[in-house]
C-alpha cells in the first residue's frame, strides 16, 4: 500500500460512527466521511499532489543524474503514482493534474517509453498544462526534445542497439501524433521525421529513411534534410539498378 493509501486508510479508521437511528440532516451528509466519490477523489489528489511536491523538494538535494533517476523510480512505486493515474483517467476527471504531470514527466526521464507514448494522447486530450520550469507548452514537443537529443546520442557513438530501440519508438511517437496539425509547430514536426530519416538511414533502411525525409521537408522547408534526400535517392536508383 503508497504511503498516500495509507493516510487514506488511516483518515477513514478515525472517523467515529453513529449508532442513532434518526436520518441524517443534508449538512450532515454534506460533511460525512461517506460522502460522494467526487469529494473523495479530490482527497486523493490533493494527497498524491502533496506528496509529489515533497518529492519534487528532495529531487533538488541530489546533483547526480543516476540518483535523481533512481529516486523518482522509487517514487513511482512508493506512492503508487501510476496507479492513481490510472484511476483519475477512469474516473473522467478533467482538471490541472500536477501528479500527472510530473509524473508523465518522470517516465520521459526514465524512459519508459511505451508507458509516456500510452499516456501522451491523454495529455494532449486533456490540455494538461506542462510545469512553468519548462519553456514548451506542448506535450508532444517536449518528448520528441527528448528523443532527438537520445537519438543524436546513438548516431553520434553509433550505437547500433540504442538506435534499433529509438527507431522503434520514434515509430511509435510519429503513429500517436500522425494527426497532428504541425501549424505553428513547424520546427517541431519537422525535427521529429528528419531525426526518424536519419536513424532509419543509419541502420539502411533507406526507403522508410526517405519517406521520413521528405515528409520532414514538407512540414518544414528547413528541416535540414535536403543533403539526406537526395543521398537516399540516390542509394535506392542504385540498389534497383543493381
């Protein structure tokens, strides 16, 4: 049980019972401990809400990558913030989660990738605003940030493994998004297909490669892919010449 289940637990046990028989007045229903589920459910995310700000504040006294890591997954088992989140998705609720938040937020760091591109539609949906230290408002952007810079990572030490992985969830994200109006957003979808065409290049998949380039070059003219498309071009006239 979280510790936020506890407190719950432990709220409810306290509360003393009636044994008179007379009806209960509407204040008294108002006040009840056996209120509706809505009052209930606001208790649970005030709980979860509080609890992720403690853990926010001791995020901040570690200065290693790997501990701040260590400690938000520990934090994710420990108050059960997934399974709250699976419950307020349940209860269709809709207000400014800052638990959601965040914690879409930790599983991008974590990389938990098919739980963040699972989540991501319900962000966007929902209009879930991203935390103020975040300079984009756009969920989809801030994760195809993250992405790119892992992506460039592989490409650049040519990892053959890291960029199989990231292949497969740059082609999750670009399915999730493929409804995307990229109006406004050119940069970002843009980014997004050419990061894809390179990575595909990279391991010779050359015509997902190229049809990831130029949709990137549709999107945004100056996408930085013009080089990469007529190479891929080039590499597939060749392979049918062959």
């Amino acid at each position: 049980m979280s510790l936020v289940k506890k407190s719950l637990a432990k709220a409810a046990s306290s509360v003393p019972t009636s044994t008179e028989k007379k009806a209960p007045t509407v204040a008294a229903t108002a006040t009840s401990t056996h209120a509706p589920t809505p009052i209930t459910t606001q208790t649970e995310y005030q709980l979860h809400a509080a609890a992720i700000e403690s853990d926010l504040a001791q995020l901040k006294t570690f200065t290693d990558i790997a501990d701040k890591a260590t400690y938000k997954s520990e934090a994710l088992e420990r108050q059960d913030y997934l399974g709250y989140i699976n419950q307020y998705r349940l209860s269709g609720q809709c207000h400014p989660n800052t638990v959601l938040a965040w914690v879409f937020i930790w599983l991008v760091d974590l990389k938990r990738w098919d739980a963040a591109l699972e989540l991501l539609p319900f962000m966007v949906e929902q209009k879930q605003p991203l935390p103020t230290v975040f300079n984009t408002k756009h969920w989809p952007a801030f994760v195809i940030d993250q992405l790119y810079d892992d992506a460039n990572y592989y490409l650049t030490e040519s990892k053959q493994q890291g960029l199989f992985d990231i292949s497969y969830v740059l082609r999750g994200l670009i399915n999730t998004v493929k409804n995307q109006d990229w109006n406004g957003l050119e940069v970002v979808g843009g980014k997004l297909y050419a990061i894809a065409a390179k990575v595909d290049a990279a391991q010779h998949n050359y015509g997902n490669a190229l049809l990831f380039a130029e949709h990137a070059q549709a999107i945004n003219d100056k996408a930085g892919v013009k080089g990469l498309v007529d190479k891929l071009t080039k590499q597939l006239k060749a392979t049918v010449n062959e």
